[in-house]
C-alpha cells in the first residue's frame, strides 16, 4: 500500500471500531489517566503558587536584603530595570518619649510602598478588631505595639516623641509581615514613615541602624536579580527569600511539592497499568483483522503504519479530552473548595496541558507498542488456523523499553532521581517477591484444592487455570493498590507532622519580665480565668562580651560585628533537659560532674557566627558583673516552633545567683481578648507579645497544604478505581463466554455467582497483600530518603487492606460479569463464536 | 498474470512442522497444476492436510520443500510481504468461518480489500456487489445481526468484490445447513462463472466437490488424483 493508502484507511478503520464501542475502554483509561495526571498537574501548580505567594506574605515579599548600611543606589536601579518592587525599612531602637515616661523602643521607618506582599493589620482600639492595611502610618503618625501604649500609659490618639519629632499615636499594631520569628526578645515596635525619618534627627553617622529592602516580582526576573545581587553583595549585606526566613513553611511547601510529584508519579504509573492492559487486550483483539488484512495483499509494514497511526490518533483524542477532563475537574474542585483555598489563585498554566498531552503520547505509544508490534507478525495463516498467534518479542527488549520509559518519566515528572529509583526499586523488587510468592501460592492453593468448600472450588480452579492472565492482573491490582497505598500512607503521615508543626492550641501570646514576687499571683491570676498558661522560663539577661578572653568584636569578623546577638541583651536560660524540638549537633549533655561548674549549650547556627566552638570559654555581662560558662554542646533549634527558645542553655544552678526574671507564654481565644487589658493591669511591668496574627498566618497556610494534598489524594483514588474497572473489562470476554457455556450445561445462578466472586476474591485478596507489601517497601525507601520520616509499618494496612481488597475487586468483578446472567447464553456464545 | 501459464502450480512440495518430539511431515510430494478458471476441489478427511495445502498454493505460508508458483510468480522463495503484494487483488479467500471483522458493516468489510487497494469507487462496487449476492437491503448491518448464510454471502462478496483471478475457498459451506449451504455454494459457482475465476476449494463435502471440474484426495499428507 502505498502511505497515502495507509493513510486513509487507518483512521476510517479507527472511526469503525469507535463507532462499535470497542475503543471506549482503552479511550476511558487514557482519558482518566491523563485527566487525573493534568487535574492534579494544574491544581497542585494553582495551588502551590498560590500558596507561595501567601508565604511570601509571610516575609513581605519575594526577596529581602538586610545590612548595617545603606545599600547601593545600584541596586534599587537594577530592580526597577528589571520591574522588580521594592521598599525599604530602616530599623533602629531609640527612647520613645511622653513628657513623663520614657521607653526603648524598635522603631521601624516605611516606605510607601511597604508591605510588598502581604499586610499589616491594625485595630482602632486597644485590644479591638483587626485590620488589614496595605501601607504604613502617614506623616507624623505612629503606630505602636500594645505594650508601648501601656508602658507609656497613654491612650490613642495621643502624642509620643522621637528624637526632635512628635508623632500622633493613631493605631495599635498587632502584625507586620516582616518581624521575624524570634519576637519576645524585641524591643516593642513603633512604627513611622520614612518622610518623617531625617527630621526626627535620630539618625547620625554612627547610629546603629539595620537596613531592610524587600523586592517582588515576576519569578524568572528575582532570581536573575537575585542572581545578580549574590555577585555584589558587601561585607554584612545578606540576602534571604521564604526558605531561609521561615525554614517550617518553606519545608511543609516542599514537601507539599514532592508530595504532588509522588501523587503525580502514581497517576501516572495507574496510567501506564491502565493503558498497557488495554492496550494488550486492543492489539490482542485484532489478531484476526491484522491476518485478513495480510491475505487482502497489506504487507506487514502497512499493518505497522495503519495500528500506530491509529495510536497516535488514539493518544491525540485522549490527550485533548484528558485535558479537558482535568481543566474542567480541577476548576470544580477550586471552585468547591472556594474559601478555603488562598485568595488570589493565579490562573491555569500551560505546563499541565503540555505535560498532558505528552503523556497521551509517551504512554500510549510507549506502553501499547510492544503489543501493537506484534500485530505486525501475525501470521496470515491464522484465517485458517485460529491457534496461530504472533511470536511474542523478545521479554527482556519490551520488559527493558517499558522500565526505561517509566523511569525516564518519573525522573522528568519529579525531577528527583532518588524519588523515581527509590520506587522503580521498590517496584522491581515487589515484583520479583510477588512472582516468587504467587508460584508459591499457586501450589500450594493447587495442593489444597480438595480442602477448599466445594462451593467456591469451581472459583480458585478458574484462578489457577488463567494462570498467565490471572498473574498479569493480580500484579495490575497488586500495583494498583501498592500506589494508592503510597499516596494514602504518605498523606497520613505528613498532615500528622504539619499539624504538629502549629498544634491548635499553641501559645498566642507570650509574656516577658515576669518578676519573682509576680509568678505566684500570674499562676493564680490565668488560673482564675480558665487561661490556658503554659510553664515559666527562668531568664537572666545577659550580654555576650568576651570569647575566650577575647571581646567578642574582635574574635568575629568584620560583617558578623553587626550581629544582633552581640549588640543586645541575650535571654539566658537553665533546663535539666535538652528543650522540646532541640537537637545536639555537637558535644553532650549536662553530666553529674558539671554540678557546680558552669555550662552552656550554644545554638549551633549562632557558634557558627561567632566562631564558638566545643570547650570555648565564654564570657557574659549580668547587671554588674562579668561571669564566664564552658561550651559543652552545640544544639540546633527550631525557631519558629511557637515556644520559648534561647541561644544560649545553661546547666541548672548556674544561673542561681544572678537577677532573673521568667517568661511564659499562653493561650487565649480571640474573642476573649479584652482579658488582655485586664492582666496588663495587674501586672504592669511585663511585657505582653501577640503572635495570634504570625499563628494564624501559618496555620492558613498549613491547612491550605493539607487540603491541596486531601484532595490530589482524591484523584489518585478515582484514578486507581477506574483503572481497576478497565483492568477488569478487559478479561470479560472469556469469562463471558465461559460462563454462558457453564449455564447452557444447566448452573444455576448461585453457583455463577459463587464461582465469579471466588475467583475475583481470590484475586483481590492476593493483589491486597502484594499492594501491603510493595506499599511498606516504597514508604520506608521514601521515609528514609526523601521525607526524612521516621518509618514504621502500618499494621492497619496489613488487616484491612486484603480483606477490603478482596471483597471490592470480588463485588467489581460480579457486577462487570453480570451480562452472564442477564442475556441469554446463546448470543454470548454467538458474539464469542464471531 | 502470465494467462500463458498455470495460474497455481505445485512441483513436488512437502510441509515439515517442528513438534516436541522432533518434526511432523505433514504434507509431501504434493505436484498439482490448476488451470485458468478451472475450478478444483481438494476432498479428504479432517486433519489430512488440505488446509495446509490451500495455505501454501494461497502463499500464506512456505512450503518446507518443492516450488510453488502463483499467478505466474514463483513463490516459494518470497517473503511474506512480496507474497502479500502478487495476493492483493488478484487472489480472493472465502473462509469456512467467515472471517468478517465484527465491528464493521457488511458494505465496510466488502468494500475493504478495496480500500487496501486503493480504489476511488469502493463503496458503489461494494453496494453492487452486495446486491448481486441478494442482501443489499442488509448493507447497513454488522455480522451478529446476519444469519450464518447471510455472513457467508457478505464474505463472498467480499472474495469476489475486486474481481480475482483466483479464488480460495475453505470449506466455505462447511459452517452452514444443508439449505444454506446449498445457496451459498450456488452463488459461488454463479459468480465463478460469471467472472471467470480460477477456484480451488477445501471441502469434505462430496455433493460441493461434485460441482467442481475437477477432484482431487488428500489422504495422510499425499494428493491422490480422482
């Protein structure tokens, strides 16, 4: 034939065997499987860029740049070359004034244009409704902390003076995006323009001023300005983005992120299941038209050209419907879940369409060719010999393209190669203990055949019989269920540690300065009011002077000078215990020899910083006196765990005879607020910090990422479902006939149903193991390699999972043989017989 | 096609097949000439070999020794594909089971070979032919809505639809009721007459063989004359 010929025949072939209903199985297993895969592809990428962008809010914006120096005008002109925002911060402590009282305070001057991203929110009133605001005091306002109202006993409204300012106080500040974690050792905010800035005279050369930038803007233009600023960054200038600023958040959103890969990854291997199943059974059902074509004169490349051009038609019909299918699903789904979701969801990008429909071609392609190839070599004397089958290809060279195509795919999908050989891995391996395991099952279930009720014996011979097709299926579902298992396991095990991340009832405020005389009546005062108060941290206030006998400004180097840590007070501690969320990274814990000697635990990051190292002396400065600890361990803190942490632990008595305060923290529900002024009443001298607005924030955040990853599960499982659907379709037809051959022999309808649901069930139960044991293998290689996880096994898995196994893929498989039952044996016989 | 030779011709072909206990010899020293719109019948017992035969003389397999020559070419030593190209158009089949494609219509499975051929008028030679064989009121419907003769006529039409030299039939009635068969193999002889076609048929069925020019018997892999 000539190609033209081919041309022409293939696709009037195709439209005929659509037109019979013969494609619509392997059609719905490509439509699923990519309309899954590109649901997932465009809700994760909506999702997840929506969700950064709330982080961001988190820091301001994309990008920030901090120094104890004004920055380069160069930068701000490389920013708005390449259409990048900015704003600039300047911070600074200085005494805020009254008249009567005088208070240290952290003033911070904005820009215009400051936030960037995010908000700030203020309230009218002391203690009253929350607002968002987009931008800073105008000129000559002020807005403060709550503690600055109190500290100053002034009422809104009423004016507090900055070096040779005045300033009207108009709003009580309850969050800015940008404060950073570690709050309770700050000096309470004030915050002013930056047109007021110059004429308070504060600023001299000298002062000691911390400069903040932030910058937002399109992805692709901050890295390259990132990139940009990393080449000119002076001494003390340091830039940070979401990662190294708020490392919790950033580490749930990667997660988040390899979790929509892995979910992705499974979608796709359901896929491949799904599609190479049909496949199989598509290129086996045309055996008989491949052999007529080849006596009608076709040679064996036309057959070639006409069933792969009608797999590349095949694949385009599937990839444009999938996509639609997945546009149409994940824009219900956003469409459902509506509040929930974060504000702003950016629009859908094209990347899971490409993606979509790349797969509609690599997997069809890919995964049905090794059949479709052997149509080429059916032999024409099948006409007259219905035996003859094609020769099948060599097991290694398809069994060897497939693993390398699905390999390939994962690698791209994820982008992760420890990810996709960690489960191509636990894939073979499953593979080769289930064949080994199902030979072992097969003997032995033929041995105890005659033990089995004769009820259901017709049943398990039938599953013994069909041994190729019933081990290809069983490994189908085994795989099946070894991947939604995956994805289920998974999910389970990281919403349990994001939501350990930010418990519901984690402190929302914090209380600092808590006099010894005052720690009796606090325990009574949040007792009497059903406030839920955690324990009292004894602090001592200590400044870092010397290291080694050394002053710490000379034992640092020149851009660590400007360190916060070694230009304020630092909260010193004692504790028996390593803290909670506390790690040694280097040298051990207190021993009974220490008793009487004083020891520090140093926080490893701020070692690194100072250059403090294991046996180090260090010096500190406490009222009026120089006293010297040991370092005997470096520990790794998580900052921005909602508890009271410290840089620096000592052993417990070290601190006995130096002045201490405590600090605790606790929980108070939004709407009982108002307590607030109360306590500050009775206890005037502490100093109360709110961090509702900073929790609130990241638990928004966190719950978006559980319910991003809720519902991507969702289409794994549908995905899954259909998959075992189809996968069951396909081996109707013997059974079909089969069945309607027992009935003309007289069965009754029971004994049909028995036998169907015996079969079926066996199958189940048997693909339920398999999915328990491939599923345990996967998740420990991925605990272990990739989600740091601790792994242990899933005992409920092993219970429930083959039981529910075989009972739904039992009931699947009645319901998909009920034609049995409902037409008459004669026309099945008379399909079969055609 | 050469008209100055046989249009089929076997010189002293055998057929070994490999087994699980070494090789089967079933076909040998099997010499037959059929000429130009003979019409022939091979008669024998079921699993004597005439299927095999008919396989062979058709070039839908090799023979293990002997030459065959086909429509004026020898094919013995030709690839499958190069014996696929002297098949199309020239060589008809009619099966004993039919061998419709089920998802398609009786007008689409004649007018197939057609198709494959290229031609531009597939569809009105088909619906003439269709109702020639007497069913074209039925074009429009599939195999499992046909009866066993009704197949068997779209099949035939199919065979002769682009008009062969040669024609093979396996057992062609051997399928159907005695009334069915009977019209059937009426229509067969009909057309066969009509278009001038070589025929060489399969059959067990003494009364079709009958009808035939010539007879000849496969018994145990060997062709005896008649």
């Amino acid at each position: 034939m000539r190609p033209s010929q081919v041309l022409a025949l293939s696709p009037r072939l195709l439209w005929r065997e659509w037109r019979s209903g013969e494609l619509s199985i392997l059609l719905l297993a490509l439509v699923v499987a990519i309309g899954s895969h590109t649901a997932i592809g465009h809700f994760a990428d909506r999702i997840s860029r929506g969700m950064t962008i709330n982080a961001q809010h988190v820091i301001g914006g994309d990008l920030v740049m901090s120094s104890s120096r004004p920055f380069d005008p160069a930068v701000r002109e490389e920013a708005a070359r390449l259409d990048i925002e900015t704003a600039s911060t300047q911070r600074f402590f200085t005494v805020a004034g009254t008249g009567e009282d005088i208070l240290l305070v952290s003033v911070k001057s904005v820009g215009d244009s400051y936030p960037l991203k995010g908000s700030l929110r203020v309230t009218r009133e002391l203690y009253g409704a929350e607002e968002a605001v987009q931008s800073g005091p105008g000129r000559g306002e002020a807005w403060v902390e709550a503690r600055v109202l109190h500290a100053l006993g002034i009422e809104l409204g009423q004016e507090i003076t900055i070096g040779e300012s005045g300033f009207r106080v108009s709003r009580v500040l309850t969050y800015e995006p940008d404060r950073g974690n570690n709050f309770y050792s700050f000096n309470p905010r004030v915050m002013i323009n930056q047109a007021d800035l110059e004429e308070t005279g504060v600023i001299q050369p000298g002062s000691r001023v911390w400069y903040r930038d932030l910058f937002a803007g399109d992805a692709v233009q901050v890295s390259r300005f990132r990139a940009w600023l990393e080449l000119r960054l002076n001494p003390g200038e340091h830039i940070r983005n979401l990662d190294e600023d708020r490392p919790a958040l950033s580490e749930a959103l990667d997660k988040a992120k390899q979790y929509t890969g892995l979910a992705s990854l499974v979608a796709l291997l359901l896929a491949a299941v799904a599609v190479a199943n049909s496949g199989r059974h598509y290129s086996e059902r045309h055996y008989d038209t491949s052999a007529l074509l080849r006596c009608l004169g076709c040679s064996q490349n036309d057959i070639l050209g006409i069933y792969v051009l009608q797999l590349l038609l095949l694949a385009l019909a599937g990839g444009v419907l999938g996509n639609l299918v997945g546009w149409l699903s994940q824009a219900g789904l956003i469409m459902v879940l509506g509040s929930l979701l974060p504000e702003n969801i950016p629009g859908i990008g094209i990347e899971p369409v490409l993606s979509g429909m790349f797969l509609g071609f690599v997997v069809l392609l890919g995964f049905t060719l090794p059949s479709v190839l052997r149509l080429r070599a059916v032999p024409p004397q099948r006409v007259l010999r219905k035996d003859l089958t094609p020769l099948s290809l060599s097991a290694r060279l398809v069994y060897g393209v497939t693993l390398t195509l699905i390999v390939t795919l994962m690698w791209i999908y994820t982008g992760n190669i420890i990810l996709t050989l960690g489960m191509t891995g636990g894939s073979v391996v499953v593979i080769a203990v289930v064949a080994l395991g199902i030979v072992g099952i097969f003997r032995l279930l033929a041995r105890s055949l005659p033990l089995i009720p004769v009820q259901v014996r017709a049943g398990v011979r039938n599953f013994l019989r069909r041994r190729r097709e019933t081990v290809a299926q069983t490994m189908a579902f085994g795989l099946t269920i070894m991947a939604m298992l995956v994805v289920l396991m998974l999910r389970t095990e990281l919403i349990t540690t994001w939501q350990e991340t930010v418990p519901e009832d984690a402190p929302n405020h914090f209380v600092l300065n808590i006099q010894v005389h005052e720690t009796e009546p606090w325990a009574e005062f949040t007792a009497r009011r059903g406030i839920d108060a955690g324990p009292l941290y004894q602090v001592v206030r200590g400044r870092l002077i010397r290291i080694n006998g050394t002053p710490v400004r000379d034992h640092v180097s020149k851009e660590d000078r400007e360190d916060e840590s070694i230009n304020r007070e630092l909260n010193l501690t004692w504790s028996e215990e390593l803290p909670t969320d506390n790690r040694l990274t280097a040298g051990r814990w207190w021993q009974a020899g220490d008793r009487g000697h004083t020891r520090v635990s140093v926080e490893d990051e701020l070692a690194e910083r100072l250059g403090i190292a294991i046996g180090d002396e260090l010096t500190f400065f406490t009222g009026d006196r120089n006293w010297t600890a040991k370092v005997v361990s470096l520990r790794r803190v998580k900052w921005d765990n909602f508890n009271p942490n410290f840089y620096m632990v000592f052993n417990p008595g070290a601190l006995d005879t130096l002045p201490a305060s405590w600090i605790g923290s606790f929980f108070l529900e939004p709407e009982r607020k108002k307590l607030l002024v109360d306590m500050m009443r009775s206890f005037p001298s502490i100093t109360l910090l709110e961090v509702d607005a900073v929790l609130r924030q990241i638990k928004t955040i966190i719950g978006q990422v559980i319910l991003a990853v809720e519902s991507i599960l969702l289409f794994v499982l549908v995905a899954g479902f259909v998959v075992t659907l189809s996968a069951i379709h396909t081996s109707m037809n013997e059974r079909l006939q089969e069945g309607a051959l027992v009935r003309t022999l007289g069965a009754g309808r029971g004994l049909l149903h028995i036998n169907q649901w015996s079969e079926f069930a066996s199958m189940g139960l048997l693909a339920g193991l398999i999915g328990v044991l491939g599923a345990e293998l996967v998740i420990a290689v991925l605990y272990w390699r990739i989600f740091e996880l601790e792994y242990s096994p899933t005992w409920w898995a092993w219970a429930l999972v083959p039981p529910l196994s075989a009972l739904l893929i039992g009931l699947a498989g009645i319901w998909s043989s009920r034609r049995i039952l409902a037409q008459p044996p004669i026309r099945i016989l008379r399909e079969a017989g055609a | 096609m050469n008209q100055q030779t046989s249009p089929i011709r076997a010189e002293n072909v055998g057929k070994t097949v490999p087994v699980a206990s070494g090789s089967l010899r079933i076909l040998q020293d099997i010499d037959l000439k059929v000429e130009a719109a003979e019409t022939l019948a091979i008669v024998g017992a079921s699993g004597s070999g005439k299927s095999t035969l008919l396989g062979l003389l058709a070039g839908l397999d090799r023979p293990s020794e002997g030459r065959i020559r086909l429509a004026g070419y020898d094919i013995t030593t030709l690839d499958e594909d190069s014996r696929a190209s002297i098949r199309a158009g020239r060589v008809g089949f009619v099966f004993q089971s039919f061998q419709l494609l089920p998802n398609l219509t009786a007008l689409e499975n004649v007018s197939l070979p057609l198709e494959i051929t290229g031609a531009d008028d597939a569809g009105p030679r088909a619906t003439e032919i269709l109702e020639r064989v007497g069913l074209g009121e039925r074009v429009t419907h599939y195999p499992l809505q046909l009866s066993g003769g009704e197949q068997q006529r779209v099949a035939i039409a199919r065979a002769f639809v682009t008009r062969p030299d040669i024609l093979f039939a396996d057992e062609p009635t051997g399928n159907l009721d005695t009334e069915n068969g009977r019209r059937v193999a009426d229509l067969l002889f009909a057309l066969n007459a009509e278009h001038g076609t070589t025929l060489v048929l399969v059959t067990h069925d003494a009364e079709l063989a009958g009808r035939c020019g010539r007879c000849v018997n496969m018994e145990a892999g060997r062709l005896y004359s008649s």
